[in-house]
C-alpha cells in the first residue's frame, strides 16, 4: 500500500550487537531470484470467474469489465458516465486477473530464471488491490474457478472466526494448486499479509456494525466511542485515517488477544493445509509492518517458524530497519534503501550522487544488518507503491528517498508534467545498467512484474496496468489523461530485447553462486571516470564487476586478490583479460560494464 513514515535509525548495545551476529536465516531466500505479481493486473486466465458490479461493491451503471488490451488512459462509457476525469473512475475497473492467470504463466517465470514468487494479496476483499481484506482464511473467489459456488457455501457454513467452521473453497484450493505448480518448478512462493486493518466488509467489522457494543468482535476494532446518533453508531480508527480501512485493536506491546488467535490460525491455515506444511505457502510479506507492534511480530514469528523453520519473513518498511531483523521478526524486508541508491546513481542527472557516495550509502546499509540478513534482502527497485523501474528512470532527480513527498509527487493527478512514455535508447540502456547491478550485488534481486519487457507508469494506480503479453493485442498508447497534456504515441507491446537481457544476468547469477552467496569487497571508486568496480568471492570462485556510469568509454586498472593470471568476461563474449605486472587493465565503453571470473 502507500505508505507515509518516518523510521528512526536504532543504535545498538554491545548484547544487540552480539544477537545481531547469531541471526539465522533460510538458506533458501540468498539463492532467491524474485518476482512480485499483482493479481488482478497479472493474467486473466478465466475468464468465467471475471467479477460483477456486485463484487466491486459499487453502484455504477452500465459498468462492465475493462479490456486487457485498450490504452490505459482510454475511458469506458460507463467511466465517462461518472462524469469525472481518468482518476475517478480508474479504481472501480476491473480487468480479471486471476490465480489460474498465474499458474498458466509459471511457465513464463521459469523461463525469466524466477525462483520465488511475491503475491500482492488474494484473500476476499471488494476492490482490485485486496488491501481491503472482508477475511483472511479465504481466496477471493473471483479469483477461483467457481465464484458462485464459492459464496453459496461460505454463506451456508456459517463460519465464524474458529477455524473448525472453515471450509475449502474452489479458490482456496486453487490456489493450494498453484503453490504445488510453483513447487514442481522448484519456485517458492509467498503471500501478502495484512494484519494492521481489514475493510468495511470484514466478517468481524460487519458484526461489530450490526451489533454495536454487544458484537463479540467489539474488541477487535478500535472503537473511539459509541454513539448512535453517528451513521455506524460509533467512531473507530482507520488506518492513516482511511474510513474504509478500520485498523484493528492493539496497545504499545501487542494486538487484541482474540484477534491474534485468529491470524495464528489463518497463518497454519495457509502454511499447512490439513497440516502439510509441503502443500503450503513458504513465507509471508507483510503489509506496513511498522504500524504493528513489535510483541505481536515476536509471537507470530514463533508461530511461523514453529510450522516451518526455512519459512520466509519480510517486512514492509520504507528506511533502514534493522529492529525488525533481530532474529525474532523478520527475516527480510523490502529492501528500498537499496533503491533509493540505485536511482540516485544510475538514473538521477543534476543530483546524481557520486561514486563515492553511492558506495558509502551501500555500506551504510550493509553495516546496518547482520551478515547472514543483507544477502536475503529483497532488492528491489519499483513496487505496486512505486513508479515503473522505466519511469522512474525517465523522471530522474525527484528525491524518491523522500518517500512520502515522493509519493504524492510522482502521481500524474499531482504532476500534469510527469513523463509516462519509455524514454529513449539511453534510458533503456540505463535499465539494462540498473538490472546488471541488482543482479551482481548482494541481496537477492527482485522485478515488479513487467518491468522486464519495458512497462511503464506512474505512481497509484498507473503502476498498474495489464501486464503485457505475445499473444495478446494492445492498443498503441497515445492517450494523456490530463487535459491539454498529451505524450508520444507509443507501440505498447513487451520489449524483447530487455526481456532477453533479464533472462541473460539472471542466468549469469545463477551460474555463479559467487553472486548469491560470496563476499563483497569495494574494488575501486572513480569519481571522474563514474567507474564502480567489486568484488564477490564464494569458496573457490571470484567475480569481479566493474562499471562505467559515465558518458564516456573508460580505460582503467584495478589489481584483483587473486593471482590467477586470466579473466573472462562473461558479460561480453567472453573476452579474455590477462594481468600485467599485477594489474588488470579494462576497456569499458560508456553506461556498460564488464563481469569477470577467473578463466579456468
């Protein structure tokens, strides 16, 4: 979701800093190539199950479902009908995205080199991001088979929050399949958490609307008072004061005892299926973690890591967060510290930061986190909270670091001036530089879907569009929303070349365990010449990465650890480089680099 906070930094005491150092991790997540989905916008793999207005919970005439392949900013009659621009309608759209959408491309994320799989959330919720969960132990059954069958007989269980009263629904079990495809594929996969808030429609609030003080979910909310002459018959708290996010109760240390129970069970629910922890989901991403107290996170972590020890954690968080990573949270966290310094190098112009600073902020990030956690950091660079990686690049020198004012400024709605085309053969160019970078580095990379064949967007909601596919039509986009702007008309079809050179770094990653697991050593900072250059050493084998930000072709020397005398770089045809009189003398043309490993 977006997200609007400032985190302190913690210092440490001489016993955290000891802790910090006996953290342990699943050893799977270093190893991990990850790749976030978005549901709704991923694949509309049936379209049988393809939600009515009556889902979305609104009341728009004549409202139908969007066509995957018209320009984004093209407006339906029944969204001219509501007689506003593109963003008052763009949230009541629909597309069809579903779970099948994502088991028909597993195949598609293999191939891209994919080894886990990120899932915004799936469980039953009235709008197209699902943030706004109506309950938490079921899949929303438009994204099932069969979304009919499926409300029949949850209405006929009457399910109550005790699990005993759970039963399995078609998407339940839909999506039980597409963790056992994923498995076969030897691809993990995780799912979204949001235990902070729910929505309006959630089994618990709806109660707690009918039943007013005598609902026996009245402590699970944060009711502020009760009074009938409101519309509710009382105020509660929504999160970042959203009506329609009712936050959930809790104190400094912990959440309302009731609910708590209920996401342990929802946890061993999806975690264990009929208690076979091999049928189910290998980890959690949570929603803004840091609204949650840390007691609760420290109880549920036991209950996680009690059903499956190698499950993976990670945390919502926008700052350097090294509380949640004390071994009793998190494992990881979304990693946009790791971001912010790599817009802030490869794409801004006027603030570019230098080579210098850019290793500085790295290290500082590294030095903040034990050993063990920086290399299951989820790198990432865009997010469903983002603009695309390729707008992002298009737009350089906003500050993305200031999240907050970020966000509200990379909004078109915010910013008329806001570019939304793909930019030139450069800011290609850049992306390929950016993709390379997360791919040698450590921590274990991830892509916003879409971000490998070139898609683009502003910030909520543009960054999420259809995904694009071969073999489906796409209107050319020409379209601006805001009126008097207008942008380049553009081919919206998936770029094949940048979708070949993700596949080729990933590769090149999981070739090398070097670059998943090694050291990393800093091997040269060259401010006037813009060249980066490291090291990354696993067991036997060395990897060296050199690159040349600048403008310019750059001839430099660097003196390796190593005494091998021979080098190839495998990211350019394997050219062999010898060492002379201790030094490895590099050619590398501008925005390029070079990948060496000893030649054998």
């Amino acid at each position: 979701m977006g997200i609007f906070i400032i985190f302190c930094n913690t210092a440490y005491s001489e016993q955290q800093q000891e802790e910090k150092s006996m953290v342990i991790v699943p050893q799977w997540a270093k190893d991990a190539i990850w790749y976030q989905v978005f549901p709704e916008r991923f694949r509309n793999g049936d379209p049988s199950n393809d939600p009515t207005q009556e889902d979305t919970k609104t009341n728009i005439k004549d409202w139908k479902i969007k066509n995957w392949g018209d320009d984004w900013y093209k407006m339906d009659d029944w969204e001219k009908d509501m007689g506003g621009d593109f963003y008052t309608s763009v949230f009541s759209r629909r597309y069809g995205g579903d779970l099948q959408g994502i088991i028909d491309k597993l195949d598609y994320m293999q191939d891209l080199g994919v080894t886990a799989i990120y899932i915004n959330p799936v469980f039953r919720a009235p709008s197209l991001h699902k943030y706004d969960g109506s309950c938490f132990h079921h899949v929303d059954e438009t994204f099932g088979p069969d979304p009919l069958g499926d409300k029949k007989l949850v209405e006929s269980a009457h399910e109550t929050e005790d699990p005993s009263t759970w039963v399995w629904t078609e998407a339940d079990k839909l999506l039980l399949k597409l963790v056992k495809e994923a498995h076969k594929r030897k691809m993990k996969v995780i799912i979204d958490g949001v235990f902070n808030h729910s929505g309006r429609y959630f089994f618990a609030f709806e109660d707690v609307l009918k039943n007013g003080e005598n609902s026996r979910y009245a402590g699970w909310y944060q009711i502020l008072r009760w009074d009938k002459s409101l519309e509710d018959g009382f105020e509660y708290k929504g999160w970042f004061g959203v009506h329609s996010l009712p936050e959930f109760k809790r104190d400094e240390n912990n959440l309302n005892k009731e609910y708590r129970e209920y996401l342990f069970n929802i946890t061993r629910r999806w975690m264990a299926p009929n208690g076979k922890v091999e049928d189910g989901v290998d980890g959690w991403r949570l929603d803004v973690a840091f609204c949650v107290p840390h007691g609760f996170w420290k109880e549920w972590h036991k209950v996680v890591k009690g059903i499956n020890p190698e499950a993976y954690m990670t945390a919502e968080v926008i700052e350097i967060a090294p509380d949640f990573l004390q071994g009793d949270e998190f494992d990881g966290t979304m990693n946009y510290p790791f971001a912010f310094c790599v817009i802030e190098f490869f794409a801004d112009k006027k603030n570019k930061i230098s080579v210098t600073e850019f290793d500085k902020k790295l290290k500082e990030l590294r030095d903040s986190y034990n050993g063990e956690t920086n290399y299951i950091l989820q790198n990432l660079v865009s997010s469903h909270d983002s603009p695309r990686l390729r707008t992002l690049i298009v737009n350089p020198d906003m500050n993305y670091r200031d999240w907050g004012n970020h966000y509200e400024r990379s909004k078109l709605q915010n910013n008329p001036d806001y570019r939304i085309d793909r930019g030139n053969e450069e800011d290609k160019q850049t992306q390929k530089l950016i993709a390379l970078f997360q791919m040698t580095y450590l921590g274990a990379p991830m892509i916003y879907y879409g971000d490998e064949v070139g898609m683009t967007g502003a910030n909520d909601p543009d960054e999420r569009k259809p995904m694009l596919w071969d073999d489906l039509q796409y209107e050319d986009e020409t379209l601006h929303p805001i009126k008097g702007k207008s942008k380049p008309p553009e081919k919206n079809l998936p770029d094949k070349d940048l979708f070949s050179f993700y596949k080729k770094m990933i590769k090149i990653r999981k070739d090398h365990p070097a670059l998943s697991r090694g050291d990393f050593k800093t091997l040269i900072t060259d401010d006037e010449k813009g060249i980066y250059g490291f090291q990354r050493v696993y067991k036997d084998e060395q990897m060296i990465v050199v690159i040349n930000s600048s403008d310019n072709n750059q001839n430099i020397s660097l003196k390796p650890d190593c005494e091998n005398n021979e080098y190839v770089d495998i990211l350019n045809g394997d050219k062999i480089y010898s060492i002379d009189e201790g030094l490895l003398n590099l050619e590398i043309r501008s925005r390029w680099a070079v990948i060496l490993t000893l030649k054998k």
